[in-house]
C-alpha cells in the first residue's frame, strides 16, 4: 500500500510539473516537481482515509509552489551574472564574458561605440548566451540614465 501512495504522488506531481512548465526555467521545474514529492510524501504521512489524501493534494501543491520559487531565484543567477557583465560592458567600451558554473550557462556582451541621442548617449550591443551549450543571440541598444545606470531601449 505504501508504494502505491509514493507512485501516485510522484505521478501527481510529475504531472504537476508538466503542465506548470510554461514559461518556466528547467531549474523551475525542477524544483517544483522535486517539492511536490517532497510534500505529497510529508502529507501523505497525516490523518487517515480521504483525510490522509487531502492532507497528501496540500502537501503536494505547497511543495510544489516553494520548489518553483528555489528553483526560480536560482535561474536569476543567472540574469544577475548577464546584468553585472551587461554593465561593465557598456560602462568600459571592451567586450565582457560571464559564466554561471552552478548552471553551467555563460555568454558574451559586445558593446559598440558610444552615440548621443537627445536622451543622453547610448550604444548598441551584441549578445551571446549560452543555455545549455545552445547559443541565444540577440541584439539591442542601451542608454545611459541621468543615475547613471544603463537602460536597454
């Protein structure tokens, strides 16, 4: 009986992370798929008969939510490691790497030279991420705020 209660939590929670995929990271689902056992397995320890099965539904749901959340602050890693290379990149004029080595991930900042616009001075930068060894190329322009931070436009 109780390896019929751990296969349908994981089911459930397998199926859980399934369908909350959208727009997440794979460290997202990760963590919400990995909570969901995790508290499917705690509340399937409560009460007994439908009490038990309802207690094993809330565990599973609340696991899942704080799983997402971990593994959501960890994909911000590596926005964090981009944005810090971004900066130095169109603070300096001289092309930037970053490197997450928790995820693995790492790319490239390509500033252009600097321009002035009416709004201040601005430049065109070039990007490269790497996401699981595939590259993500992309394109954009930045512009100096009067705080002195950088704004992409």
């Amino acid at each position: 009986m109780r390896v019929l209660k751990i296969a349908a939590v994981g089911a459930l929670a397998l199926s859980l992370g399934a369908c909350a995929n959208t727009g997440m990271g794979p460290k997202q689902t990760g963590g919400a798929v990995l909570g969901a056992i995790g508290g499917g397995l705690l509340g399937s320890q409560i009460g007994g008969g439908s009490g038990q099965l309802i207690a094993t539904g809330v565990g599973t749901l609340i696991g899942a939510a704080i799983g997402n959340s971990v593994g959501q602050s960890l994909d911000r890693a590596d926005q964090a490691y981009l944005g810090n290379a971004s900066y130095q990149a169109f603070e300096s004029g001289r092309p930037q790497q970053w490197n997450n080595p928790q995820s693995g991930n790492y790319g490239y900042v390509n500033p252009g030279p600097t321009y002035q616009t009416g709004g201040g001075h601005c430049r065109e930068y070039e990007q490269t991420i790497y996401i699981d060894g595939r590259p993500e190329r992309g394109t954009g322009t930045a512009c100096r705020q009067a705080d002195g931070s950088w704004r992409i436009v």
